[in-house]
C-alpha cells in the first residue's frame, strides 16, 4: 500500500454514511443529532521507527520510563501512521455556542467518534497485515495502559494523566503539528479533533516536522484560558491536568454514558488551523 492509499482508505471509511462517521438515529441523543457527520478529511503523518525523537520520550518530564517504543509494541516495526480525524465544523460550533457544558454533538464525536476511530484504525492494520505487513493499534493492544487520577491504576503506581502510548507525541514526531498552550496538539488542520495510530512493518516516507519547538504552532493568544469553564489553564502554567479531569468527571455525572468538554478547542483561533505556523522564532 501507498501513503496516497492509505489516505484513499481512510477518507473512504469518513465517507461512507452508512459507516460510524455518522451517528445513527436509533441512537441519537436528540433529535438533531441524527445522521450527524462527525468528522472531515483526515491528515495523515508517517514517522519512522529509526527517529531518535521516539527514545526522547521516555524522558522524565516528557512521557516517561512507561512509554512503549514503536519497536516494543512491533518487532517488525517500521513506520508509525498518525492520523488527525477532523471534527467538522458542525460539531465545533455546537461546542462554541455551548458555554460550559458539552453540547450533544460533543458528546457523541467524544464516544461513538472515538469507537470510529478504533474501528478505522483496527481496520487499516488488518489490512496492511492481509496485504504482507503485520501491523498494530497500539491502544487495542493487551499492553496499553493509562492513568487517570493518581492512585487510578494500580498498574501504573505513582503515575497520573498519562498512557503507554500517547497519540499527541505520536502525532508530533509523525509530523503532524506541535503542542498549544491547553496542551492538544495543534495541527495545520486545528486543534479541535481526535487521533489515531497505527504501528506497521510497511516502508512508508515519514512525514518532515515543519517545527523545531514543542509549543511552535500556539500563539499564545489566551483565548483557552478564557474559555475553559474549570479554569484550568494560565498562561504562566499552562494547562494543569489535576483541575481539567475533574471537570470533565463532572460532565460523566450530568450526561452519563457519554461526557467530554473541549471548550479549549471549539471556537479558539487555533481549532482549525496552525496559528503558529510560519511564524519567525529568534
Ligand atoms: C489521559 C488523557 C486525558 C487526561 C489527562 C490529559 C493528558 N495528560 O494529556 C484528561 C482527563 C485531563 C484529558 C482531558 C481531555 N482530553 Co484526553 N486523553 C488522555 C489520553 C488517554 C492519554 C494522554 C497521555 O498519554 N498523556 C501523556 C502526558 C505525558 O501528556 P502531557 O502531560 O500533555 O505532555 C506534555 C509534556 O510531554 C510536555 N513536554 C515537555 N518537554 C517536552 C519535549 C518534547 C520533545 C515533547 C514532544 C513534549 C514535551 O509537552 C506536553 C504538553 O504540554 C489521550 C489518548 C492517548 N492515548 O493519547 C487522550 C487525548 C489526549 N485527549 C484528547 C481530548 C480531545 C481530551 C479533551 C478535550 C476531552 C474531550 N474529548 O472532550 C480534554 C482536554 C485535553 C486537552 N486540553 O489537551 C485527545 C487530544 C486531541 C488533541 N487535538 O490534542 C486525545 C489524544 C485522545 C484522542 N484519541 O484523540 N485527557
Ligand atoms: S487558544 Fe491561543 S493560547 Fe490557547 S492553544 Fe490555541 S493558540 Fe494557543
Ligand atoms: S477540556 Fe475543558 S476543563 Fe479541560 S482544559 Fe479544556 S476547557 Fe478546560
């Protein structure tokens, strides 16, 4: 398979209205919802499992010790896919004109967007595998894990807001985009979106990093600051984790089974483009 398959493959399963980019009525949490689009062309980075960038992240205060190298998850590993699944503009704008609490577009885009990406990805590694190119999703595999609260898994002691495998650090060494202030990972396609991966043994261009700085493609600007309803955020601090997932706790209460939040994303400068792109650094 090409990179331009690949993509081919992928925009494929996007499009498809009988597929899992569309929430079905039966399901729908009101009536609006039906048949809702929950995501756009996707944006595509390869990273290569040679880049010295991977071992960078099982650095203290990046990842850490606890982060599962391409080659760990993979023997035959060679490249590493990151897509950027888009929301459309649709579920960003209910998100923005929704001030504190998820919007029902939200909601879904946070579950059943999340079970399309898995399905896509689970796919797409089937298929590279079928065609002679064992391939992996990490976040299905037996070995991933993540932490929540500190305390919340008792496989990862002393850990918190963290995972075997992070899809933003994966998105940023695959070319993708770089990091903002609210801590998503902005890409030239925005912020407001979710990500996913695949590990494969197939030989694939890896994708140049147009960025040198891990906070390259934010401005700065403060509009997340302002907008995020916990007040987690500062400009001095960045985004503190320990306040945001409380938050979100909240929204499992109010909207059980679904929840989420993302009012750092929806309407910001940067939920659908790279501010800091291009921008000279001294
Ligand atoms: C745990 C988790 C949470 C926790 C903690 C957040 C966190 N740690 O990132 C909580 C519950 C708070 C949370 C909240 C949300 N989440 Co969440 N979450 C995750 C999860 C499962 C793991 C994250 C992880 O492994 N983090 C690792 C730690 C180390 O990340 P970090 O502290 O931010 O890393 C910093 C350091 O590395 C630092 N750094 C210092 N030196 C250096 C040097 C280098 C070279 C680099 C690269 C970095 C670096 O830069 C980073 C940013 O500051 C991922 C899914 C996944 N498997 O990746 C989704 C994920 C991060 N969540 C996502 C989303 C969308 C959300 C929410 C908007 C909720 C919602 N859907 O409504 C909010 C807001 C997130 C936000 N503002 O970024 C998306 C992010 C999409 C994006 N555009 O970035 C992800 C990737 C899920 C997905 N499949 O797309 N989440
Ligand atoms: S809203 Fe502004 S400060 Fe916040 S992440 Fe986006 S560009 Fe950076
Ligand atoms: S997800 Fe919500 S609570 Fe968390 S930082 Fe963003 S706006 Fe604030």
């Amino acid at each position: 398979m090409t990179l331009q398959q690949i993509e081919d493959f992928v925009r494929g399963k996007i499009d498809d209205p009988r597929g899992g980019n569309y929430v079905p009525e039966e399901i729908a949490v009101s009536p609006e919802c039906a048949s809702l689009k929950m995501y756009d062309a996707p944006l595509i980075g390869v990273g290569s499992r040679g880049d010295e960038m991977w071992g960078k992240l099982r650095e203290e205060g990046i990842i850490g010790p606890h982060f599962i190298l391409p080659n760990e998850w993979l023997p035959e590993a060679v490249s590493v896919i990151s897509i950027f699944f888009p929301f459309t503009e649709r579920v960003s704008k209910s998100c923005a004109d929704t001030p504190t609490w998820p919007s029902p577009e939200w909601l879904h885009s946070r579950i059943e967007g999340q079970e399309f990406i898995f399905a896509v990805t689970l796919a797409l590694a089937d298929e590279l595998s079928r065609n002679g190119y064992p391939s992996l999703v990490p976040p299905k595999d037996a070995r991933f894990k993540s932490a929540r609260h500190p305390g919340s898994n008792p496989d990862m002691p002393g850990l918190s807001y963290t995972s075997a495998w992070s899809e933003r650090h994966a998105a940023y060494v695959c070319g993708l985009g770089a990091f903002g202030l609210s801590k998503g990972l902005i890409t030239k396609r925005g912020v407001a979106g979710r990500f996913g991966s695949v590990i494969t043994s197939l030989e694939l261009p890896p994708t140049a990093r147009e960025y040198s700085g891990v906070y390259d493609y934010c401005v700065m600007c403060g509009a997340c600051v302002r907008a995020c309803p916990a007040q987690a955020i500062t400009i001095e601090g960045g985004k503190d984790h320990s306040i945001c997932a409380p938050f979100v706790d909240e929204t499992k209460k109010k909207f059980k089974p679904r929840y989420g939040c993302g009012k750092c994303q929806a309407g910001m400068p940067c939920q659908s483009r790279a501010p800091g792109a291009g921008v000279k650094r001294v």
